[in-house]
C-alpha cells in the first residue's frame, strides 16, 4: 500500500458528480483515503457516457490544452510541454520487497531489463509528492475494464486523476464508466494513483498549457499490491495507466501467479481465399511496423487481414488446450509519423472522427501532418510545428515529436475483426517476433520447437525507437518487445513461458521471427514490406497447416526454400539475400547473446535458455 500520510486539511472535497456512498466499501475507501492526501477541491466519479466526454473536452479547450481540428468529425489536437513527450524508463521503477523479484542481479553495472526500488525508497517519495497534490484541481475518478467486459479474461481498475485529459483518453483507450463499477461490485481492482505534480495556484507558468512536473516524474508499479502510482507526467504511456503500467507490468505479474501471458503483442487475424482463417499475435518494439501489420491491406489477392488489436494481448489456454486472445485495449495509441495511405490506409480511415492527437503537426486549415504523411498541402495552407511554431520543410527540427500519437477508438478500424470483442477471446495459432536488423537476421524463420522459440524471442534486438527517451540508432537487446515493461524478474518471466509446453492439453502455437528491414551494401531495404508482408504471413499460414515442402532447415531454424514464398510480381526482391544466412554475422550474434545472458540475466536464466545457445552455437559452426 502507498505510505499512509498525515493529510493536511480534513475537509471533504465536493462530490460534482456521482455518489460515494453507493460505492462498494473497498471503492469508497480507495478514493476518499487519497482525496485526504491528494486535497483536490472536488471529486468527478466518471459514467463514462458521451455527455460527460464532451464537458471534458469543452473544459480542456477552455484550460488551452487542446485545440478542436475543424477539418475532421470530433478530432482535438494537444501539444504537451517538450520535457513530457515519451515514456521514461530512467523514472519508471517496480517496488517489491528484494531486488530480485523485479530484475536479476546483473554481473556488474545497471540492470537493462527493468529498474526496482526498495519499498523505502518508494515511501519517501510517495511522501515528497503527492500530500496536496492535487490542491484547486477535480480529482476525477476513473473505473474501468481492461478487456470486454463480462470476458473470464479481462481484469478491472479504478484510475484517480487530476487530468482531464487521462479522462477523455482512457474512454477512448478502455471501457469505462457506470458499466464498469456495476460489473465490479465489491470484486477485487487494481488500484491506479496520478498526478500531473501541478497543485493550484500555479508556483510557475505552464508550457503550452500542459500541466506537469518533469524534475518530481515517477511511475511506481507494486505489484504485490496490485497498485500503480504515477507523479509529473501527463503523457500516455506514463498517465494512461490501463496501458503500459496495467496492461504489461501489473498483468505480466498476475499472469505468472494465475498460469497465463500478458505480452506487447499485437493480435491479426488473416483468412486465405478458401476461406480458412487462422490468428497470430506478434511482437515487436515500438515503431517498428505494429500497427501497420495489424492493419494491414494484402497484397497477394483473395487473402485479408483483419485487426483484433494493435498493442497488446493477454492469452490463456483454455480447456481444449488452445491459446485464447483477448484485446485487453478499446482504442489504438499509435505512432503517428511514418503513418500514411501508403504505409496503413486502415490507420488513415480509423484516425478521421473522434480522435486525440498528441504533438502532431497542425495546418492552417484544421488539419494535422507529420513526417511521412505523404500529403500535399493545399495552395495556400501553412503549418505549425507541434511547438505551434511556423513550419516549412526547410526547418532543421521535425513538424512532429517522432514520438507524436493518435489516440481513435478500435470500432472505427475499418478491417476491426468481427471476434476482437469474443468475452472467450481469438484461437491463436502462430507467435511473430521481430525487430529492426539491418543486417544478418532472414526476412523470415521458424522456431525448431516450442522452447526454441521462447529462446528467439529471448534473443530479440532491434534499432531503439522514439517511444523511450533513448537517442540515436543502436541496436538495443529488447526480449519479447517487453523490455521496458516486464513486472518482475526476466528469468522468472522465461520459466513461466517454458512452463507452457509442460501442460498436458496445451496446443502449442508455431513461434517465427520476421525482419523487414534488411538492407543490402547501399542502405536501401531489399523487401518492400507494408501489403507485402502478406507473402510472409501466406508462407507462416502454409506451415500451420503442415506443409513440409515450402521450407528447408538452416542452423537458426526453417526458412523459405527457392519456390517457398510467393514472390510473384516482385521479381526485383531476391530471396537469396533476404534470407541468407552469414556464418561470420551469427557468430558474433551468438558471443553477443552469450555476453547478453551472462551479464544481465546472469544465475536466474532458465538451463534451458543455456542449452539453446550451446546448441545454436554448434550448428553455426557447421555452416
């Protein structure tokens, strides 16, 4: 539990709407035990109706923190102080009892695989930050469902915040409201605390309206009780708190006690032209192409793709022994830049009605753009720069943050799968990992077996992207896509995920690894990637149903064979570079995973992960 903290006034704050005493006890205790420390001037418990979304929106309009977009139905545009733009991995820390229960003890130097802090630690500054916290603002509360409601999948949380924007975008982004503290009576949640840090009246003027206490930022999951508290920061990933924090950190650690998987995974559909559909979720670090495949247009014709979710999916064997996936997300918080008709038509679709963005572009004519929108300007349109700055392509910084966002509702998609909301979740059939490798790792390649694959999604790395503060091109280890978002130990995390092949019913997905983003001696991409990205997902789709003659076995597992993949239109692509397979490349590859293993999971990696290197390492030497 957050420190019990001498409050500072003992008058209750003004219940605007809602009722506290029809609340379950465990409920009303929750809030009014912060609203004693936080001391807001008011309480706003959400119903999450339409009506109540448009006053927060009006309110944030009047407050200058969003702008209406007149060009599109219902779409607002917010630009947030430049010091609050990503997540902060450096200020995002678990609190468990002993180290060792959120990271394994490195060899030597700073852990990359999450960042603990001591329940003391924590309590002084729980104690520094959030007594009066919310002076002169509304703390509004927030029930909601991670999941649909009703599914045997979904959990529940109630988010205490004194940002209206959090409001306006967790209706967007969860179900929420009335409908939630209904389903949840007297039932168990996980208890959600933030705060921008900005008590009134102000001590200093805000940037660009946007409240928020950079020096003080800290997002504090405990997961021993189901809590989650966040101080400074008003963007997404460190305020929205169903998400990142819920949905990955806090889920990861419930799934290990309740034996099933909480992953950064996006969740697809594709049905081929006879009519045979299968499932797949895949995993890949921010901006690397998610969401254009889970919203992708096919190239290869008579087959679809339709779109379960973009970010996340929690999965659990159900009694047949198949791994069943729900979205536990309502909405889509996606990269804007790079995002075009082009790149994802769907995504274009989706983002025209009913819409937030964040640090996007704005033309004088209403309307938004970033970097890769791959849209003329109309004669006579200018730009402002997400730091409603004059903008015009000459201009040394981007019109966008990189890490700029559109927040939409999943409904508007308009490929949503007719399943993404089944309470009993989607039959999944194929794991994808993959990252950013400009070189050495195939286009595509299939695991050997079961622990075999947990061992590549072990070994994943990639490119950093613009969603954490890093800066620059590095290649970054990043196993599972869950490094920043593990909610214990990594070891443990691998043993839960080897554990699945041990249950006696469990139909065990094939597990692949795909690169779009090889590149040949001159810097340019040898696959064309977008609808393309089809073929590979035709050739997965073929070895599911046992097709044995499309694929031949290499040393780090099967790859399309000469006729295997249909490149049928692209006969510029040459398969042979795509997919080959450098002896020199992966055994530096391999003395990087073993230095990896060593240094960072060090005594808490599984045997098995051992066995899997010693064995890779010996059939690179027969290349």
């Amino acid at each position: 539990m957050p420190p019990q903290v001498q409050a500072r006034m003992n008058a209750t704050p003004k219940v605007v709407q809602g009722d506290l005493k029809s609340l379950a006890p465990n409920v009303r205790k929750f809030i009014e035990s912060n609203a004693k420390l936080c001391q807001p001037k008011a309480i706003h418990i959400c119903d999450g109706s339409e009506d109540e979304n448009k006053k927060i929106l009006e309110l944030m309009v009047e407050q200058g923190m969003i702008k209406k977009l007149r060009k599109y139905e219902n779409c607002w545009l917010a630009c947030t102080d430049p010091r609050d733009v990503a997540r902060i991995e450096s200020k995002t820390v678990i609190v468990t009892p002993e180290q060792r229960d959120t990271i394994p003890i490195p060899q030597s130097g700073v852990s990359q695989l999450g960042r603990w802090m001591s329940e003391e630690d924590f309590e002084k500054a729980f104690r520094i930050r959030f007594p009066g916290c919310m002076e002169g603002r509304t703390m509004y509360v927030i029930p909601f469902s991670m999941g649909p409601i009703g599914s045997p999948l979904s959990k529940f949380g109630i988010e205490l915040t004194d940002s209206p924007y959090v409001v306006a975008s967790m209706k967007i982004m969860t179900r929420m409201g009335t409908s939630v503290l209904e389903a949840l009576g007297d039932g168990e949640f996980v208890k959600c605390l933030h705060s921008v840090g900005c008590p009134l009246p102000l001590k200093k003027p805000l940037v660009n309206n946007w409240p928020c206490n950079p020096d003080l930022t800290l997002i504090a999951q405990i997961p021993d009780h189901r809590e989650i508290i966040s101080f400074g920061s008003g963007y997404g990933g460190n305020s929205l708190l169903g998400k990142k924090c819920f949905a990955l950190r806090i889920a990861s650690r419930i799934a290990k006690e309740e034996g099933w998987l909480a992953e950064h995974m996006l969740i697809l559909g594709i049905t081929n032209p006879k009519g045979e559909k299968k499932y797949f979720v895949a995993a890949f670090p921010s901006a690397c192409g998610k969401t254009n495949l889970a919203m992708m247009n096919p190239s290869l014709p008579g087959w679809k793709v339709e779109c379960v979710g973009d970010d996340i999916a929690w999965m659990k064997f159900d009694d047949k022994g198949n791994l069943r996936a729900i979205n536990p997300e309502n909405g889509f918080f996606g990269v804007a830049p790079g995002t075009s008709v082009k790149t994802n038509p769907n995504a274009m679709k989706t983002i025209k009605k009913n819409t937030i963005f964040t640090n996007v572009g704005e033309t004088s004519d209403g309307g938004i753009y970033w970097e890769g929108i791959d849209q003329e300007l109309p004669p006579g349109v200018t730009l402002l720069s997400w730091k409603k700055k004059k903008w015009t392509a000459e201009n040394e910084e981007p019109c966008a943050h990189p890490n700029s966002r559109f927040c939409c509702p999943a409904s508007q998609c308009p490929i949503i799968d007719p399943a993404w909301e089944n309470p009993e979740g989607v039959p999944i059939e194929g794991i994808i990992f993959g990252g950013r490798r400009p070189e050495g790792v195939p286009l595509v390649y299939e695991a050997l077996n079961w622990q075999h694959g947990v061992f590549i999604g072990a070994t994943m790395r990639s490119e950093a992207t613009a969603a954490a503060e890093y800066k620059g091109k590095i290649i970054m280890h990043d196993p599972f896509a869950m490094r920043p978002f593990f909610g214990y130990n990594f070891g443990q995390y691998l043993s839960h995920w080897l554990s699945m092949a041990h249950r006696p019913t469990a139909k065990l997905p094939k597990i692949f690894h795909v690169n779009w983003f090889r590149k040949d001696e001159q810097g340019r991409f040898l696959w064309p990637g977008f609808g393309e990205n089809s073929r590979v997902l035709e050739w997965m789709f073929n070895r599911i149903q046992g097709e044995e003659d499309c694929a031949q076995l290499t040393a780090i597992g099967y790859i399309p064979n000469q006729t295997g993949l249909n490149l049928k239109g692209l006969e510029r692509v040459s398969l042979q570079k795509l997919c080959d397979i450098s002896k020199e490349f992966w055994e530096k590859e391999v003395e990087e995973i073993k230095k990896y293993f060593a240094e960072q999971v060090n005594a808490d990696l599984p045997y098995e992960m051992e066995r899997e290197v010693i064995a890779l390492e010996q059939r690179i030497k027969q290349l």
